[in-house]
C-alpha cells in the first residue's frame, strides 16, 4: 500500500467515524452500556481495518461502518419504543441496600464486594454504608444513592451544632463478609474484645453472622446481618 492511499484511506475512516458518530449521538459516549459498549468497539474495530488493512477495500469498509451504524440507529430506536427490547439489550438497575440493608445476593449477581461498593459510594460523597436508605446499582456501571432522611444534607447552624463531636475523622469498616479486619481496628486503637461486646450489645452472637460491620465517626458500630430479609 503505498504511502498517498493510507493518506486516503486515513481521512476516508476519520471523516465516516466522525460523521456516524454524530448521527448516532452523545449516547454512545455519555452511556457506556454492555451495547454501547459493544458498539463502539465494533465501529473502531471496522473504522481501522478500513483505514490499514489492504485486504478491506473502501467501499466493502464503509458499506459495513455504515451498516453497522444503522443498525445500532435502529436498536436504540427500539430499546426506546420497547420495554422487552430495552432491558434485553442494556439489562436492568440492581438494588445493592434497600432500607439500610446491604443485599448480598445483588451484591454477589452484580459481582461486586463490600470494598468496591465503599468505592462507589464515596464517588457519590457518602462515607458510610449507615448513611444509605436505598443504593441502585445502574446499568452503565454507576451508582444512585438516597440517603436516609436523617442523613440528609444540612448545616450546623440548623442543628445548632457548635463543636465538632466525631470520635474518627471517617467512618471505617472492621468486619467484611464474617472476617474481622483487623488492620483496621489497629488504626482505630480497638480490640476484637471490644468488637464482641458491641455485636452482643446488637444481640449477634457470633461475627461470622455480620455481613459487613463499620465504626462510625462517633464511635458507635453499624451493623449489616448476614442474609438479611427486607419486607
């Protein structure tokens, strides 16, 4: 191939990317879905065997990025028209904490775990697990957060709060999945004895029964059970 048809073929792939991508739209960019996903690394895939590949010609690379095109046009058209059709292509949101309560059955489906939930969280500016009322978990890999109503943003002044009462600069897990985790009762000055207490204080007689466990701020302990049942 010689130098003057890559040039060609170059601007002929960046020109037709350009293009369809702005017929398709932001959504591609904005939603990265299992079929946004699919879709762009399908057109970049075709987009670069027409610019570099010698064995695809130009016409038989735009006739497939412009099929390609379309038929993700139409597909979109239908996840909108069709309920059936929308939750087969992009699936559907999964409810990791209802009612303050980790589901560990969703967490496990949505093959994440306590850290990573923590993760996702703190992108949303929650800092415990305590403060969530209800947490989604959406299909283009984000997080949707309420947060329990006593939880709710407000200032000092309308709480009448004058000094700083927190024990801890940050709420902190020390049980994940019925483990202690012991580096972390280390930095808080804590011991499993004092652990034990407070799970027994809660009425759980062992810590292979807790799912997940954090110190608050306050010092006080949430507390998530094991297979925990939600009505």
């Amino acid at each position: 191939m010689s130098v003057g048809v890559l040039i060609l073929r170059l601007a002929i792939a960046f020109i037709t990317l350009l293009i369809l991508t702005r017929i398709m739209g932001r959504k591609e960019i904005s939603q990265i879905t299992f079929f946004n996903f699919v879709s762009a690394i399908s057109i970049g895939t075709i987009g670069a065997s027409l610019a570099m590949s010698p064995s695809t010609s130009i016409r038989n690379g735009l006739i497939a990025l412009i099929g390609w095109s379309l038929f993700t046009i139409a597909l979109d058209y239908l996840d909108i028209k069709s309920k059936k059709v929308h939750y087969a292509v992009q699936g559907e949101p999964i409810i990791l904490i209802r009612k303050g309560e980790i589901l560990e059955d969703t967490l496990s489906r949505a093959r994440l775990d306590v850290n990573t939930l923590n993760s996702l969280l703190r992108k949303k500016n929650v800092f415990s697990v305590a403060d969530v009322d209800y947490a989604i978990f959406e299909t283009d890999g984000s997080i949707s957060v309420i947060k329990k109503q006593e939880k709710q943003s407000v200032t000092k002044s309308d709480m009448h709060i004058t000094q700083n009462m927190d024990i801890y600069p940050i709420a902190t897990g020390v049980v994940s999945e019925g483990k202690i985790i012991n580096g972390n009762l280390s930095k808080l000055n804590l011991d499993e004895q004092w652990l034990e207490e407070k799970l027994k204080d809660a009425g759980i007689p062992s810590i292979s029964d807790v799912f997940y466990a954090e110190v608050q701020k306050d010092g006080s302990l949430y507390i998530d059970k094991k297979n925990d049942v939600i009505h």
